[in-house]
C-alpha cells in the first residue's frame, strides 16, 4: 500500500471512529481530521466518499438536532441556529432543519410549553408576581427565545 493509499485509510478509519461515537457534519469532521494532522485533500476525498455513502449529511443532522434539542432541551429557534452554524450546517439546511422543528406548532405555543415545563403552569396565571415572570422572560431569552416573544407571553396580552 503506497504512502497516500495508507494516509487515506487511516483518515478513513479515524472519520468512522468519530462517527461511531455520534452524528458529525462535514465540518466538524474536517476539523477533527485536519487537527490530527491529516492531509487537506486526503482528507476532501475521505469526505466526499463518507457524503457519498450516506454516512455524513449536514442537512439530516440538523433536522435531528433541531428537533431533538428543541423536544428535549426546550432550545428556541435563536439557540439553534447558533448552534448549527457554529457545527458548519449550511444556512439552508438550518432554516429548513428550524422550519420542520417548529413549522407544526408556533412558536408561541412552545414557548409557553417550555416555560410550563420549567415554572409550572402557575407562571402563565395572574398569580405570578413581577420576579417570577423577570426570571421567566430571562429563562427563555437564555433558552434561544426572542426577548420580545418572551415578554409577550409573559404579559398575559
């Protein structure tokens, strides 16, 4: 097996170890790959191979993520979108992963869910002082919520 043949394989076999322990994108994957030294085109080529078959795509893990952290986490579109972007998803696959997270329900209503989830249902009542429904707006502008969207709910408009 020549040099490049061996380099090859090796950044291939560390891609799927990667992979292994969870979803990637194409970014973070290049990143990992050229941060242990590997060479920029063999690493390319590696890529496109794992693109090829199936075994990267940007687009499909960030409909998981978006709907996963969105579900679980109670994460608003703002959290995601940075988060996304910051794993190297393509602004398109991220507007098209947060529309299918949200498009079902609007915003508002996962909101108030989150906040229902966290404070109880007490929180969206007239019995909630002042510091609570603060501490409630600031809960969901730290959640990836716009502040605006926040206090709206939390107004009781």
């Amino acid at each position: 097996m020549g040099h490049e043949a061996e380099a090859r394989q090796k950044a291939h076999e560390k891609a799927l170890r990667l992979l292994e322990l969870r979803s990637r994108t194409r970014a973070e994957l290049e990143r990992a790959l050229r941060g242990k030294g590997h060479d920029a085109d063999i690493v390319e080529g590696v890529l496109d191979r794992l693109v090829e078959l199936g075994l990267v795509d940007d687009a499909r893990f960030a409909l998981d993520r978006a709907r996963a952290l969105g579900e679980r986490k109670g994460w608003g579109p703002r959290k995601l979108r940075a988060d996304l972007r910051a794993r190297g998803v393509a602004e398109q696959a991220v507007g098209d992963a947060l529309e299918a997270a949200y498009g079902e329900e609007p915003i508002e209503d996962v909101a108030r869910r989150v906040l229902r989830r966290r404070f109880g249902d007490g929180i969206l009542s007239e019995e909630s002082g002042p510091k609570e429904r603060a501490r409630a707006v600031r809960f969901l502008v730290g959640r990836g919520f716009e502040a605006e969207l926040a206090r709206e709910i939390l107004s009781g408009d």
